[in-house]
C-alpha cells in the first residue's frame, strides 16, 4: 500500500519534467563558478526550491487540466493521478499548496542572500506557477504558457541563480539562460502538438491550437536550432566565457545530430506517437547542460 501510494506520488511529480527546472540552477551555478565563486549550502537551497517549484507546478497543472476537462480517460499522453483516480483532487491540492510552502520556506534564505532581486524572482515564481493553469486567468490557457516557461525556466532562473551565488548581475548568465528556457519550449511544445485536438475541445488557447501543428513543429524547430547558436553567441565578443576545446566542440557537434533526429521525427510524429519525444528533448537539455557545465570547468582551470 505505501509502495503503491508512493508511486502514485512520484508518477505525479513528473520525473522526467524536473530536468527543466534542474537545468538552469546546474547552468547558473557553473557560471558562478567560472566568476570564481560557488556557494555549496546556497545551491542545495537554490535546487530544492527549484525542485519544489517544479513539482507544486505539476501537481496543478493536474488538478485544474481535470477539473476544466482536459483531462480525460481519451487522453494521449502518459496517465495524470486526478484523471485516473490514483490519487483524490483533494489530495493533489495539498500536495500543491505543500510543495509551495517548502519552496517558500527554503526561499527565506535565498531572499535573505539575495535581497529584493530574489524576492521579486522567489514570489512571482510561486505567483506564476500557480497561474500557469489556476486562478481566474490560467496562463497556458491563453497561450501565454510559452512565454513564461521560457523566462521562467531560462533567463530568469539562470541570472537568478548566478546572481545568488556572487551578488552581481550579469548579461552572460542572462543570455546562457535562453538555453534551458528554449528547449524548456521545445518540451511544451511537443505536449501541446499531442494534445491540440483535446485542447480546442475546451478552449484551452496553446499557441499550437491557435496557429495549427505546422506552428508547432516550427516553434519546436526554432527552440532547438537558436539553443545551439547560444555557446557561439556568447563566444562571439572578445571575452570567451566557454572553453571551446577539441572535446567541447565535439560534444556540440554530436549533440547537432541528436536535436537532428528530434526534429526529424517531430516533424513525422503526432498524436500518443510523440509521447516519447517528450523524454528525448528533456535528456536532450540534461546533455547540453551537462556539456556547458562541464565546459565551464574547464575553462576555469
């Protein structure tokens, strides 16, 4: 019975989503690193509440995509608690409410380090998550979830993060931030092209349901090509941030023929069939984050 209660809640949480919200605080970090500073307890606060964050995310995501209907028993993609029963609505919302208190919690540290910034960042971030379908005006009912999951899981979250870890500001974690938040897109995207046909049914505006599956798949393309420009970008001024080394560029150039395939198949793919493209475009991010941090090491030494 625990066993099972515990899968169910794990199942919930969505594991393979956290790499999202894992990605930006690994990039922020390394950066701060590379500047010459890394603050161990700092990161383990900035992970958890990001972790938090995450998972309070999808468990409303959960219980309102069931209580406005879209979610259904002819769902497409993988099994959602509320839908399925395996968890009550009752419980999932505490579930949600829960996760938001830790991740304000551990946030009182992180805004007392990181003063206003961080305050602004910590509450808009618990604000928006909520938001993203709750409230009178869910945000990726509108299809305004895009431009937030970019901001929020990109920029923001990389700045924020670096900004943490040595109290400055910097227009390099901010740019090195459009790599998570990009293909934090791309992964939106995949699940709003599944779901398209399910969304119109009750009015749920993604931005594939207003401008079609052709959209779609060339908002996904766009997300992973400009993700791959953004080393390059950033080793374009004088000042290189990253060490473009024999291993590096190699990495790149494999990871290239990866997002290749991706978008291949993206463009072959629809309906249940794109469920596991999922999967491969957030390993996708985990590599390339990888790959960056690691790169941000080496340049250091």
């Amino acid at each position: 019975m625990i066993y099972s209660t515990l899968k169910n809640w794990i199942q919930a949480s969505r594991p393979k989503t956290l790499l999202a919200g894992l990605s930006p605080v690994l990039l922020g970090s390394a950066y701060a690193f590379s500047e010459g500073t890394f603050l161990l307890l700092t990161f383990i606060a900035t992970l958890f509440s990001a972790i938090f964050i995450q998972i309070g995310t999808n468990l409303v995501n959960d219980y309102y995509d069931f209580k406005k209907g879209a979610d259904t028993a002819s769902r497409k993609g993988p099994t959602r608690v509320t839908q399925a029963g395996l968890i009550s609505p009752k419980h999932v919302k505490l579930g949600f409410y829960t996760c938001f208190i830790l991740a304000f919690i551990i946030g009182l540290y992180l805004m007392y380090i990181g003063g206003i910034p961080i305050i602004i960042i910590g509450l808009s971030s618990l604000l928006f998550a909520y938001m993203y379908t709750g409230g009178p005006f869910p945000l990726g009912y509108k299809g305004l979830g895009d431009i937030f999951v970019f901001a929020y899981f990109g920029p923001i979250a990389v700045a924020g993060t670096s900004y943490l870890q040595t109290l400055t500001f910097s227009i390099n974690a901010v740019v090195l931030g459009f790599i998570p938040g990009l293909l934090s897109v791309a992964i939106l995207t995949v699940n709003n092209l599944r779901d398209s046909n399910e969304d119109a049914l009750v009015d749920k505006k993604t931005l594939v349901v207003r401008f079609g599956n052709t959209f779609g798949k060339i908002e996904y393309t766009i997300m992973i090509v400009f993700s791959l420009l953004v080393p390059f970008y950033l080793s374009s001024f004088g000042n290189p941030i990253l060490s473009f080394n024999t291993i590096f560029i190699g990495s790149l150039s494999l990871l290239g023929i990866f997002s290749l395939m991706l978008i291949k198949s993206i463009w072959s793919k629809t309906g249940s069939d794109l469920n596991p493209y999922l999967g491969k475009t957030a390993l996708f991010l985990i590599i390339y984050t990888v790959i960056i941090t690691l790169s941000f090491f080496t340049y250091t030494t």
